[in-house]
C-alpha cells in the first residue's frame, strides 16, 4: 500500500512537470515538491502548480495584531439601491456612509451619490443618446412613475481593517490571467513574502507547470471558477485579499461574491470593464484546428507580446524566462472560446461590497482606460490608479510602483466622517 500511494504522488508530480494528462485511481491532496511548491490535485486528474509562503511569525506580533482587532476601527455602513429598468437603465444610488480616501489621496475621491448608466438588454444593445438630442422630460416621467423591472437593496455593516505582514489571519491570493502563470508575480511574491505576508499563488489549469487537459472544456470560466474556489477554501484565513490580473479579476469578482465576509479586499489590474464575459469574436481563434495549429508558434508568441507597451531587451527577458508565459495554442484557443459569465453582469459588480483598488497600465493594448474608469463608477468603494509608464503586464514592468500601491492599499483603512450621509431619497424621483 505505501509503495502504490509513493508511486501515485510521483506519477502526480511528474505529471505537473510534463503537462502529460494524468490517470489517477485515488486522490491526492497536496504533494510538497523540492523546489519549494505545492501541487493540489482539485479533481481527480486535474492537478494544479500553488506557491505558498508561509512566515514565521513571534508572539509579540500575535499580540499586535489580537490588540487592533479589538479596536472597533473602519465599521462603514454599505446601504445601496440598484435599479434595473426596461430599455436598459441602470440606476445607482448610494445611501450608506462617505467613505473617504484621505490616505490615499491619488487613488481617487468620494463615489457620487447616483449613478445612472445604460446597459445592454439581454439580445439587443442599449442606444446611446444622439448628438444634440433634447433631454428627457423628467416631468412626465414622474407621472408615469415607472417601475423597475429589478430592484436590489444593499444594507449591511462591514469592517474595513489595514491588513498587515504581522496579522496571522490575512492571506493574500495573486491569480494570474491567459497565457500567463504565477511566475508573473514574482516580484510581488518575493517583495509580500519579504514583509510577512501569507502568499498563494496557483497557476490556472493548462498553465505553467498545472496539467494541461486536452479536452476543451477543461478551459471554461465556470470550470476554472471551482479550481480558484477549491484553492480559496484551502488556504484562505479570516481575512484574505484577492490580487487578480487580466481574466483572473473575473476569478476574484466572483470569490469577493460569493465570500463577502472572507473577502477582506480586491485589486483588480487590467481587468476591463464590469460587463458579462463573451467567448471571444477574434477572427484568429475561429480558424480551423487545421490553421491554427501551423500558426500556433507565432500566434501564441505575438498574443504574449502584445502585453508589452515595449520590445526592449527587458521585455524580451521577461517573455523568455522562466515559466511566466507557458501556453499552447489549444490551450490558448480554449480560454478564449471559454470566456462566458453571463452572471457577472454590471448588477453583480454593483452588489460587491468590499474595497476594490484598480490598477491600470495607460499602454495596455487590450484593456481601453475608460473600461476600468466605467468599473470604479459601476463599483460601491473603489479607487483607479493609471501607471503612465505600464501596458498589461504592469506589474512586471513596472513592479516598484505596483508594490508601493498594493502595500498601501493593504494598510488603508476607511475614514467615515459622521455627519456626512446621505439623504435615503437622494435623486430618487429624478431617476424614475
């Protein structure tokens, strides 16, 4: 019996490395490798590459940490109304406390207190208001008193804590995004790990050294979802803050989601828009299996490069070492195609009561700048920072200045000024 589970945990670890699929009778939980990573079979067979940094950690800074969590500091009262009417109005109206962002003054400022935006009905688009158009008459709007299809109420108290290197309940979580691995976040697990930080990083199925499937809905959203929440009720503490790039901040919208009260806070890098995930239209990915096989070298080459608002020598570097950009074209194909979350539309981003900061490369060929300007709108607490000198792999071009910002965002607690609320019927009528 011990000689079948050995053979198993190496038949499990070389699987992993070769990315040959794996044929597994029993399960394996975790397998420690010698190079310091962890390999977390989440369903039979599908077996995924995790670093975890676990630090060691005195009695005094236990004690720190038992003494300001009895502070009762940064309780901020959330209360929102989201409605949702026919022809594609969304109406937004915060009612709860100001949360202010004093200490981090270049992140942004208050969120306004009503929200209009139009939004696609299901099978049609919204249409935008024409140049020169005369404004709506409110006035007969108020008489006909129209009634949302869909209203939302948000009413809950939350608290909103600095999460420190020294606090044993917080964790941190970077997912990675296509084509990538979590070798792209080396500098932020090397410089958190460095601080104390509980670090966890996986890399997706069909990505770095995970097990690549060949079947291609291995590579859906819903299926990569329960991967990332496997790993998410593995390692998560009581406090965890959610680090997502690219597609990955879809895996992190969704978690914040579903674990409100485990979610301590997000950082979203170059994740668009707050819209439904869409299989992707791109031409190129509809081609014959045939086709893309023969293009499959330069297509996933010039897919990886694009993410550089540079073609320097360190780009180059950065494209070439390591497993950070490891992906084949079926993999890459499936991703693609596999992009579809009608859920996650702009109501499900609304509902999202954690602290959100979004960071944006101003050079990003894929992410346009007004996406994420419309998802800290559409957001209740959130913050936008651009990095003029960064495209979508911002935070390996430009680690020191992602750091620097992620750091303080873990740091910031909310100030809430007590005389300043928000009146519940604010614009209320304007709106119907």
């Amino acid at each position: 019996m011990r000689t079948s589970m050995l053979t198993s945990i190496t038949e499990g670890i070389l699987c992993c490395l070769t990315g040959q699929p794996l044929n597994v009778v029993g399960t394996i939980e975790s397998v420690e490798s010698a190079d310091g990573y962890e390999y977390v079979e989440v369903k039979p067979g599908r077996v995924l590459r995790v670093r975890h940094i676990v630090p060691n950690r005195t009695e005094e800074q236990a004690a720190e940490e038992e003494e300001e969590q009895d502070s009762g500091r940064g309780v901020v009262h959330c209360r929102r109304r989201i409605s949702v009417y026919r022809g594609g109005q969304l109406v937004i109206e915060n009612l709860g406390d100001v949360v202010r962002s004093d200490i981090l003054p270049c992140l942004g400022g208050d969120p306004p207190a009503t929200l209009e935006v139009e939004v696609p009905e299901p099978g049609g688009a919204a249409i935008p208001p024409q140049p020169g158009a005369a404004p709506p008459d409110l006035g007969s709007a108020k008489r006909r008193r129209r009634k949302p299809k869909r209203t939302v109420l948000i009413d809950c108290k939350k608290r909103i804590t600095s999460c420190k290197g020294t606090h044993s309940d917080v964790a941190l979580f970077f997912i990675h995004g296509v084509g990538g691995s979590l070798d792209i976040w080396r500098e932020q697990l090397d410089f958190f790990g460095r601080l104390g930080y509980e670090v966890v990083a996986p890399d997706l199925a069909g990505h770095g050294s995970s097990t690549a499937p060949r079947v291609g809905a291995a590579y859906t959203f819903y299926a990569l979802r329960e991967d990332m929440r496997s790993i998410f009720k593995r390692y998560c503490k009581r406090r965890n803050v959610l680090i997502g790039h690219s597609y990955g901040v879809s895996f992190c919208t969704f978690l914040a989601h579903e674990y409100p009260d485990q979610v301590e806070k997000v950082v979203m890098i170059n994740g668009g828009g707050p819209t439904a995930l869409e299989p992707s239209l791109c031409s190129i990915f509809n081609l014959p299996t045939c086709v893309l096989h023969c293009l499959s070298p330069c297509l996933v080459w010039s897919f990886l490069k694009a993410a550089f608002a540079r073609q320097g020598a360190k780009e180059k570097q950065l494209l070439k070492e390591g497993n950070a950009f490891k992906i084949t074209s079926f993999v890459l194909r499936a991703m693609m195609s596999g992009q579809y979350w009608p859920e996650g539309d702009e109501v499900y981003h609304a509902e999202l009561t954690v602290p959100v900061l979004l960071v944006h490369g101003l050079h990003d060929k894929f992410v346009p700048v007004d996406e994420d300007q419309r998802m800290a709108e559409i957001l209740l607490i959130a913050f936008l920072k651009v990095i003029d000198e960064g495209s979508h792999m911002v935070m390996m071009e430009c680690p020191e200045t992602v750091n620097t910002l992620l750091h303080e965002f873990l740091l910031w607690e909310p100030e809430v000024s007590p005389g300043e609320k928000l009146p519940a019927d604010t614009t209320a009528e304007s709106n119907k």
